[in-house]
C-alpha cells in the first residue's frame, strides 16, 4: 500500500518536472534573438508645448563604436572589476548573483540586479530598461542564446559600445572624450577605473555635476582598483602609486537655445528625480514628452523679463554683466509648471536659474515662519497666541528671548530702522527682521522647517540644525521651489505634487507618471490667514508694484545678504509667480551684488522683480475673469486687538 502512494507521487512529480521542462524548452523556442532596439540607434527627444506644439528637439545619442582592440586591457579589467570579474569563466547567467540582488532588492537596498555582463549587453542591445518579469524573463533566454553564439570579446565589445557613462556619452570612446578629452586608446589605469565607477550610476558619480558625492566616488574608485589587484590584473605596487584622475569639465549635451534650453533641462531633471525613466533610456532618446509649459506664458515671462530688466542693461555698466533673472510659474489647482525662466540663454548662461540653488530666500521664507505658528496655535513667550494682531517688539537688533542658555541673536531689521511695538500684520508688511525671528523661537525652530517642508520646499535645502536665522530666510532655494511652496499657500494649505509633464511615450505606449494628489498639509485656516497677510502687503507694504494688476493678489519680497539677489513671490488665485534678479560673476560663478545694477542705486524685491512679475501676470491672465481670494478666516471678534509678546 504504501509502495503504492509513493509510486504515485513519484509519477506525479515525474510528470510536472516533464511539463516544466517542456515549458522551459518550449519558452526557449520561442522567444528569438531580435534586432538591435532603438535605443541602439542615435535618437533624440522630442518635447512639446502642453497645447501639442513643437517646443524643442534634443537629446540625441552620442556614440561612437570603437573595436575591443582599441580599449586598453587596462580598462577592460577595470570594466570587469566593477561589474563582472567572473565574465571569462561564468555561462550567460549567474542564477546565485541573480538571487542575492533579488534578496538584497527585497531587504530595501535599492534595485539590485545581479545581472553578467551578457545581461546587460543584451539588455542594452536588444531590449529597454523598463523592470518588468517578463524583460527579465527575456533577457535570460536571449543571453543565453548570445553566448553561444558571440565570444565573450565580441560581447564585451558591445557591452563597452552600448553602455551609458553620463553627460550624454553612449560607449566608452564617447565617455573618454566627455570626461578627459582624449580617445580610449589613451586612457591610462587610473582614468579607465573612474569611467568603470561611472556605469553604476553615472549622474550620481559625475563629479563635475556632483562634487558633494567624491567621497562615495572615491570609495567606489577604489574598489575597482583593489578588485583588479584581487584578480592579479593589476600589481600592488603600481596600485599603491595610482592617483584619482582630473577630469574634464561637463559641457552642456543639447544645443538648445534660449528659454526651450532652460525649459528641457527643468523638464530632465523632473523625469529623472521622479524616476519616471532611467537616465540612460532618456539619453538614448526616442521619447515623445508633452510638457505642462503654456506657449503663450511662457513667452509672455520671457518678454517681462526682456521688457523690465534686460532693455535697462547697458554694456558699458560694469555691475550689469553680473545681473541675471530667473522665474517660475505654477498654476496651484494642477500643480502644472505653466512657465519658467531660466537666464539670458542656454547657449551663453549654462546653469538654469530656474532650478539653482546658489541664493539665500530672504524674506520670502517669512510666511512660512506665520503659517507655522497660525498651524500649530503657538503662542508668545509670554504665552499669548500668535495671531496677526499680536503685538511684538520691532526694535532693531533686539536680542531674541527663549534661546538655549549661551545663545545670542540679535538681528537687524533693514536699514536698522526701529519700529517699536508692532503687530504681526504691520510686521509682515514691513517685512520686520527682528519680529519674525522672535516668532521662529517662540513657535520652534524645528516647527517652522517642518511647515516649510510640507508646504513644498525640498528636505535638501533645508538644514537640520535650525535656530531664528531662518526665518530671515537663510535656507538656498530656487524659484521653482518656492513656487512649489506658495502655491500650496495658495491652494488653502493643499499641496498638490508639481509636475512638468503632461505625458510622455516611446514608440506609441505610454510611460507612467505619478498621481497628482492634493493633500491638506496645513489647516485652511493657516494658510488663508498667510495669504490675507500678504494681501496686505500688496496693499500697504513692500508689494506694492502689484497693485498695478487690477486684481486681488498676495505677495512677499526679499532681499538676500550682501544684496546678492532680490525676490518678490505673489498669487491670485488663479496663478503663483517667484521671480529673482540676481547677481553672479559671468566667469567665476561668484555672487555678487546688485548695488548700482541697472543705473538703480539700489535693487530691491519690491522694484525690478515685482514689475516683472506684475507685467508677465498681466499677460498671463489676460484673459481670465477677475475673481477674488475665498478666504476662510476667523472672525475679528475671535482676535486678540494687542496681544504682546511682553
């Protein structure tokens, strides 16, 4: 009886291991070895206005294939080391690599592939590098196939022609120019061993782009090195005396011109922080991207700029070469970038404006620092709520209360003007230094970073160590940033997820973006209560040049230390704008002062950059019906009429 159940089960298993490897042989039979995929060919990218209009074509491959003969042995180990040293004595698949990154990939390390070499040519060459079980799947079989028919030179030679080095470089003889200026065949050990680093992750590894990450270049560099040494391809003593190599600097890959190069960039480095594609897919080119850029603002930002900044600039003023404006425009229902503006021209002014980072946010960071104490009900360090008609101390240079024993922070208002007894409401519309870094201790510095980043600002412009210096707003953002983050001041403390695209495909399919969702990331009420507030500021304070709109409008202006840069931020309902004018050394890249820029003994927020702003939103919303803010707020009997924070 019971030989009996075990000849049964020994048939049953006999037959499924017979249908698995039916499957398995059937699977090979089927799938063949197609031809080279597009991303194999030279392709470019096309980019479009949100209305489906032509907005620029870049991106297209850089490569030139080279023979293996011409790769120093040098280089081809340094290659293995990095990403294969069994290649020459190992089949087309390692299935325990393949495990280990899976298990690794599981364990939340980051996508981990374990793929050979004979992978990822085959990935490269015949197939995308979308993540998928059935590409994977593929994959598999078409190595195997290759392998048995190519030599392990020949895929080596494809795998050194069709992999991605960055700054749009496809194969290694593009790599060698793009990062050193010479050809393959010139490359000694050490610079081969960095273009080896660089197929890991080739923008986070460019030093030029990235040079915050050297030391994680540096680790990974010698990791090669002492991988060549492990496999006897490389001698201790000729180890010891190697040196990281100097690298060339990065030029610019598209020859796009103008705002549509500044445009291209943003819309770049949006698709791959979001990792909507791979870096090496988009550099390969062939995708079709709507944009979420309205043709029609976006030439009204450029002609602003034009008409109320670059026609004041004169050659002969040596403070006028310094001076460069940059601009986004966010509609805050959608989240959509509607228009940007990065600097004169991609072509001459190579960092986008829009997206840097290099100068302070000023005052502009002051609102955060209100919604922050209105959200979280803070209260003075006599124990009254903040509200706006709390009365604070506006004396210049006034030392910050409640700081940890041995701190001392006493800053000056502009101009050192002494305002005395003043309210949060006169304060903001007199963008009052001294009041809104009392306020940042009172509602906690931390709080305050907090709010920021859920209003919208980036965590890395953000430090974790935080004190009242930032409520003058010594965090460095980009306009794009703080549209972000006004936008949700904008949309009642909603925050809706910005977006550059619209769409994007390649080849006719459709790539996924993420959901635009909007969530209420502050109260309604901290929010309205910001922007009724900087209504008031339109009205009476700093802002004023936006009274010229003829519409209801909330705005802050800023001004950077040393004068470097001058901001102004405002919204209608309908649309948020940030625009700078800065000041940076054309050669060095140094920031420098506007003080005498366009004939203007001063620059301020609330002069060139609040007419530029109030002339693109004329433009912009000509023909939108006016409508007003709907506000909801407390009423005033609920509010404190002299509060002190004495």
């Amino acid at each position: 009886m019971v030989w009996r159940l075990v000849r049964v089960l020994l048939q049953i298993l006999l037959a499924i291991a017979l249908l698995a490897f039916g499957g398995l042989v059937l699977l090979y039979l089927s799938v063949e070895v197609p031809t080279a995929n597009d991303a194999a060919a030279a392709q470019r990218n096309t980019y479009l206005y949100d209305d489906g209009t032509l907005l620029a074509v870049a991106g297209s491959v850089n490569r030139e294939n080279v023979a293996l003969s011409e790769v120093p042995l040098s280089v081809r180990h340094a290659v293995l080391a990095a990403e294969d040293r069994q290649f020459y004595h190992e089949g087309a698949v390692d299935v325990r690599a393949m495990l280990r990154g899976a298990y690794y990939t599981i364990r939340g390390a980051g996508p981990q592939s374990g793929s050979t070499i004979t992978q990822q040519y085959v990935k490269n060459y015949y197939l995308y590098q979308t993540r998928t079980i059935t590409r994977k799947i593929k994959e598999i079989i078409i190595s195997v196939k290759v392998d048995r028919r190519l030599s392990k030179g020949k895929i080596l030679e494809g795998y050194l022609n069709t992999s991605y080095f960055g700054r749009n470089a496809y194969g290694i003889q593009a790599a060698a120019q793009a990062y050193y200026g010479k050809d393959v065949s010139s490359l000694n050990i050490a610079e081969g061993a960095y273009l080896a680093v660089l197929l890991k992750a080739p923008s986070a590894y460019d030093l030029s782009a990235y040079p915050r990450n050297r030391n994680r270049v540096e680790k990974r560099w010698n990791y090669v090195l002492n991988g060549m040494v492990a496999e006897h391809w490389l001698t201790p003593a000729a180890r010891r005396n190697l040196r990281f190599p100097q690298l060339r600097k990065a030029h610019p890959a598209a020859a796009v011109s103008g705002q549509r190069g500044y445009v291209v960039q943003a819309v770049e480095q949006y698709l791959l922080n979001n990792n909507i594609v791979s870096e090496q897919d988009l550099a390969a080119g062939g995708f079709t991207i709507t944009t979420t850029i309205d043709r029609r603002r976006q030439a009204a930002l450029a002609q602003a700029v034009s008409r109320q900044l670059l026609s004041r600039l004169s050659p002969g003023r040596k403070q006028d070469v310094w001076v460069r404006a940059a601009a986004a425009s966010v509609d805050p229902l959608s989240g959509r970038t509607v228009a940007l503006y990065g600097g004169a021209d991609a072509l001459r002014q190579h960092v986008n404006g829009a997206t840097e980072r290099d100068y302070q946010v000023a005052s502009l960071f002051k609102p955060f620092v209100l919604a922050a104490a209105l959200d979280n009900s803070s209260r003075t360090q006599s124990g009254e709520p903040i509200t706006p008609n709390t009365v604070y101390d506006g004396t210049s240079r006034r030392p910050v209360q409640g700081l940890p024993y041995g701190s001392f922070y006493a800053p000056a208002n502009e101009d050192d003007r002494n305002f005395g007894a003043i309210t949060v409401e006169t304060a903001m519309e007199q963008s009052v230094n001294s009041v809104f870094a009392q306020m940042a201790v009172d509602v906690g510095p931390q709080t305050v970073r907090s709010t920021a980043l859920v209003l919208g600002l980036p965590p890395d412009v953000l430090p974790t160590d935080v004190g009242p210096s930032i409520a003058l707003g010594t965090p460095q953002a980009s306009v794009l940033d703080m549209s972000q983050a006004y936008a949700t001041l904008d949309n009642h403390g909603a925050r809706r997820l910005y977006t550059l695209v619209n769409g994007i495909t390649k080849g006719g399919i459709a790539v996924a973006l993420p959901q635009s969702v909007s969530n209420q990331v502050i109260s309604r009420h901290a929010a309205d209560t910001t922007t009724a507030m900087l209504n008031d500021v339109v009205d009476h304070g700093t802002a004023q040049a936006a009274r010229a709109l003829g519409r209801p409008a909330a705005a802050k202006t800023g001004t950077a230390e040393d004068d470097v840069a001058a901001w102004f931020a405002g919204y209608t309902p309908e649309l948020v704008t940030v625009v700078a004018v800065q000041g940076q050394d054309p050669v060095t890249g140094a920031l420098r002062p506007l003080y005498g820029a366009v004939g203007e003994q001063r620059v301020n927020g609330g002069d060139l950059p609040g007419r530029i702003w109030t002339d693109y939103t004329l433009a912009a919303l000509a023909t939108t019906p006016v409508t007003p803010f709907q506000l909801a707020l407390p009423p005033p009997s609920q509010l404190p009429s002299s509060s002190s924070e004495e």
